[in-house]
C-alpha cells in the first residue's frame, strides 16, 4: 500500500469511527502538543477538550456517567490524533504505537477500565495492523481542568518521511 | 559470559527469589503486554494478578499490609519478567534497565516507598549489574482491579538478538 | 556557538533564575537518579528536595500556599538540573527536552496547573531554544515524603561527546 493509499485509508477509518481530529491542537500552557526526537514522537497528555471547553468534568461513575467517560476517552484520542497529523504531516508516518497512558478520575476499578478501553479500542482501530500498544492505566485524584481522563502516548515514526 | 550463561545465571537468580515469572502474561484489555520499537522495549503496566485473581486488593498501609504490599509489588516484577520473556525470548537479551514507574495505592508516604524499594530490590539483584534504573514513585487513587500496586517499565535491548 | 559557550549561557540563566542546580543527587532508594540509552536520558523524578529535607509537604492549595507551590516545582527543576550536569557533565550535551511528567497533589485543577506551568517555564528558559517539551500533569493521591510535587523528565542527548 503506498503511503496515500494508507493516509486515505486511516482517514476513512477516523471518519467512520466519528473521532474528527482536532487540528490547531492549542497547549493549555508553556508545552508542545508534541516532541520527536529521531523517530520517537512524545504526545502531551490530552484532556477532552472540545475549543477551549472541556465539556465533562468530574469523576467517572459518578458527575460523569460511564458512557460520557467513554465519550471523553475519545476526544482525547481525537485531540491525539490532531497533535499525530500536526506533527508528522500525515497519519501514515505512523509506524507503530508504542505506550499509552491512560489517567482517569473514577469511582471504581470497572469504570477506570471502561475509560482506557474505549481509547484503546479506537487507537487500534485507527492505525490498524500497527495499533497495538503497551498501556498503563491509572486512577488519579485530580485532573487539568477536572477532566475525567487525559491521555498520552509514544509513537514511532516511519524514517525518511517529510511534511 | 555467553548469552546462555548469562540466561542461566538469570534464571537462577529468579528462582532463588522466588519470583516465579508468570508466562502467557494475558493483558486485562485490547493492549499489549510489551511493543518494542527499535532497540527499545516497553512493558504495559502490571498488577499483582495471579492467572485471573489479585490476591491483595486496596491500599497499603490500610487494607493491604506492608507485608502484603511488598508481596504484591514483587508479583508485578514476576509479570513483567514473564512480559520480557515471551516478548525477547530470553532475559539475557535485556541490556539494561531504563525507566520504572510504580504507582501505589498507600496510606503513608513510607508504605509507598517499601512498596518502591521491594520492586527496585527484585530488579536490581535479577538483572545485576544491568538492573540500575531510573523510578518514579506515585501514590494514586485507584487502580485497575483495585490492585494496590501497578509497575510499568522501559527496557533497552541486546542489537541482533533473534528470539 | 561552541559547546563552552553554550554551557556558559546555560550556567548564567540557571543563576539569573536563582535555580541553585543541586549536585550530588542522592536517590531516596536503590535506583539511579538518571539512566541513558543511547542518545535518550530517562531523569528520575524528583521531589523538592533540599540536601534531606523537604521544605514544603502537604497539598497545594491546602497545606502548601500556590506560591510555596511553584517553588517547590523550581526546587524539582534544580534538582532535574542536577542530576543532568551529573550524568551528562555539562549541560550543554543536552540536545533536548522530550517530555516532562508532572505529578502534584492539588486541591484544584488551577493549582495543579500553577505547579507545572512554573516547572515548564524555569525549563524553558534555561535550555531555550532546545527547551520546548510535550507535557503530562496529574493530581495525585500521595508523592514521597508527602511532597506536593514529583517531576520527571526525558531528555535528548548530543552525540559523540564525552563527559
């Protein structure tokens, strides 16, 4: 598959999972969105953040239902996705996943693994037959912005590409 | 030493621990146990899970003793052993330890430190004089299974090695 | 500019910042305050330490005032920057900053945020123009020594130099 036919593909794919990237990722602070260094590419955690609203807050099983955590694992993964396209250029300089992390504010052990499962879910669906990643969940007691779940992620870059 | 020896010097070390690794490491979601990149390993976070149970489930210094913390810190070791294992075919493949991350449910600032200690103590006596690591100590608010211990790692890898 | 004058440059922000690097970094337990692999630096993370002591404990925006917070957060770096200088003896070997995790117990996402903003920003300008780094920052339950704040960092090394 040449490197266009696998940007459409992926492109397919994020528009029938319905994660619209967002692109012009803005850091809520003195950071980037992300870091290569050779073809390691470090990915900032994401909040849901939706603009500059983060439209769930709280914890998850709680303020938060269990299916509007698994929503704002997904706007993570969108926000993810838009620092991926930023960053690289295209989806396709994807090579691998490497290691996600996964945070969440929840309220039993089940809806924290709800959370990471739906990030995971879509990540692998995405970046299909390179989406498998190492992951680490964790449940915290605070968030940036009280959001429910922030996501971060180590990507390896396909060597030789350019913007 | 040969890469067998040093297998076998390993391997008895691991034994005379007592940190039976457990082989078959089933991740507990759509993720995988361990993704090298490169010469880069890294190992998905690690409850104390036995086959399907987590013997100890709370916090350290509170449900959990610090004997019963200690105990779970080192179960984490034997997965992430059994990780690098099915993952580089031998433990002499690894190079050297790089980077763990032990996030603990504890009740005091000393409980998550022994529960720390216990973990490095393992690591560094398995894989010496390779096993020197960077860590990283937290103390959370929940973990996956209710799990009181969860340990992540990154490994460096021997060049050439085939499994 | 030469890699003397480069470390002049840094040394001089590091004094105009009164960020005291502190040398001689002892780990709290049986781990190593860095560990490189190839050209990445896996840096420790680290609490406001100061020589045994730690001069602020308890939550920020609680126990510890907002501004005793962000010191503590500067109190992190100069130990990040000691720990540098240790492992790579100057400060000018390093090529770049990756990845910054900070973990901070916090009363309020605002607070959680002064912390690490006041961490980005002192690494920032002590490495500029090479001090750009991705960012995770999460409110935890517990840190050692009941510190409100842990920092780590992952850092991209020059090669070819020798200490």
């Amino acid at each position: 598959m040449s490197h266009l036919e696998r940007e459409a593909l992926i492109e397919s794919r994020i528009e029938a999972l319905d994660l619209a990237p967002q692109l012009l990722i803005t850091p809520g602070g003195l950071y980037a969105s992300a870091v290569q260094d050779g073809l390691t590419l470090y990915l900032s955690g994401q909040v849901p953040r939706v603009g500059d609203s983060v439209p769930y807050v709280g914890r998850v099983g709680d303020e938060v239902s269990l299916e509007e955590g698994t929503k704002a694992a997904r706007l993570c993964v969108s926000r993810l996705l838009g620092a991926i396209k930023e960053s690289l250029g295209s989806y396709a300089r994807v090579r691998r996943l490497c290691k996600m992390t996964v945070f969440a504010q929840a309220a039993s052990p089940s809806a924290l693994s709800a959370v990471a499962e739906a990030a995971s879910t879509a990540l692998e669906e995405v970046f299909s037959p390179s989406g498998s990643h190492a992951r680490t969940t964790i449940g915290v007691a605070l968030l940036p912005r009280n959001a429910p779940v922030e996501i971060e992620l180590i990507v390896a870059v396909e060597p030789g590409g350019t913007n």
